[in-house]
C-alpha cells in the first residue's frame, strides 16, 4: 500500500506543530495536529492502530494522563513522547505506562524521524496482529454452538472419546465435529487451535457459558 504514514501530533503550541508538519512532509509523512488530549480523543476513533507523537504537558488532560487511558483502548496506539528539559522525569513514567520512546526538546530532526520509523514498524506489525485476530474470531463465530463446545474442549486438551462422553454423543460423532472444528478455524493441529482459543479469551470473545 503506497499511503503516507500518518503521526497524530498532540502539543498546544502551534509553531511547534507547524515546524512538525514541514518536517514530516519533507520525509514523506502527514501530520494531523490537535492542541489538547481532548480534541485528539473527540476527533480519532482508536479503531486501528496509530502513531502518536505527544507533548508531555498539555492543557487539561496531560499527555502522560492520556497514554494511560489510552492503555484501557482494546487497540492501543504507539505513542512517542517529546519532553521539555524540566519534564524528563514525568516522560520516564510514560515508558511503563505505554510510551514507546521518549525525546527530549530541542530534538534533532534525523533522531525524531528515526523514531517514529520504529513507532510506524510497531504499528504495521500491530495491524497484522489485529488482521489475524479479526480472521480468528470470524473463524469462531461460524462454528454452530455444538461446534463452539467442541473447541473449547479440544483447546483444554481433552481426548476426543473422553469429550464424546462429556457431552453425550458417539465418538464417531465427536471426531466428525473435531474435523469441522478444526477445518473452520483454519488450525493446522489441535495445540494450533488452543492457541487461537487463547488469543480469544484474551479479547474477551469467548462466549461464555
């Protein structure tokens, strides 16, 4: 896909944000500017993953106040922070809390756009990660109920006659369900698909019982 990378930029000063703009262009990149955490959050809808380039001190809601609420998103997006001399401390924070990197102002151009090279790698690898997880749980939602039982068995490691007399059907019938399990999901092996059942449970997708 031949689109340009796109970095949200969130600073309350706007010649900062113009310098920023020029900058990224000249690398073939798009800016999109907001002057506080709450104008980027009433604007972006955190669907896919994103990169975001975020001034630790902003009016109301801090950028380190937004990188942790933007931790609860089920899609998080890769943040980068930029810090004036006095607030290194509060950046250094911002790592545990979800911060990919951080940069100290004044930055050098090259070491900004080296960083968000490595911000925009992380984001491409987390938009394959949320394409696969989307194909899992299609995959899931097409199994019949019974289907549905069936693997989640299966994932908890239970032998196919013992899972035939768990739900009171014919092993016959519980190898057929196995195959179609096992067919639908696209799991090469049964260990393939306890993994898949796992990156489920971790979403919260499983329908519970």
């Amino acid at each position: 896909m031949g689109h340009k990378h796109v970095v949200h930029v969130i600073d309350d000063e706007a010649d900062v944000c113009e310098a920023l703009k020029v900058l990224l262009h000249t690398a073939g990149m798009e800016a999109r500017t907001y002057a506080s955490a709450e104008e980027f959050l009433a604007e972006v809808r955190l669907s896919t993953p994103l990169c975001l380039l975020v001034d630790v001190r902003l009016p109301g809601m801090s950028g380190l106040d937004l990188v942790r609420q933007l931790q609860q998103e089920p899609v998080r997006p890769v943040v980068v922070m930029i810090t004036g001399h006095g607030d290194v401390p509060l950046a250094v924070k911002a790592m545990p809390a979800g911060a990919l990197h951080f940069l100290e102002k004044p930055f050098e151009p090259a070491e900004l756009l080296q960083t968000l090279e490595e911000a925009h790698q992380r984001v491409s690898e987390m938009a394959a990660e949320e394409a696969t997880f989307a194909a899992i749980e299609a995959n899931y939602r097409s199994l019949t109920p019974r289907e549905q039982e069936v693997m989640a068995l299966l994932a908890e490691g239970m032998p196919t006659k013992l899972l035939a007399t768990k739900l009171g059907i014919s092993t016959r019938t519980a190898e057929h369900h196995r195959a179609a399990v096992l067919k639908k999901m696209g799991a090469r092996t049964v260990s393939h698909l306890a993994r898949m059942s796992m990156s489920l449970q971790s979403r919260n997708t499983l329908i519970r019982s």
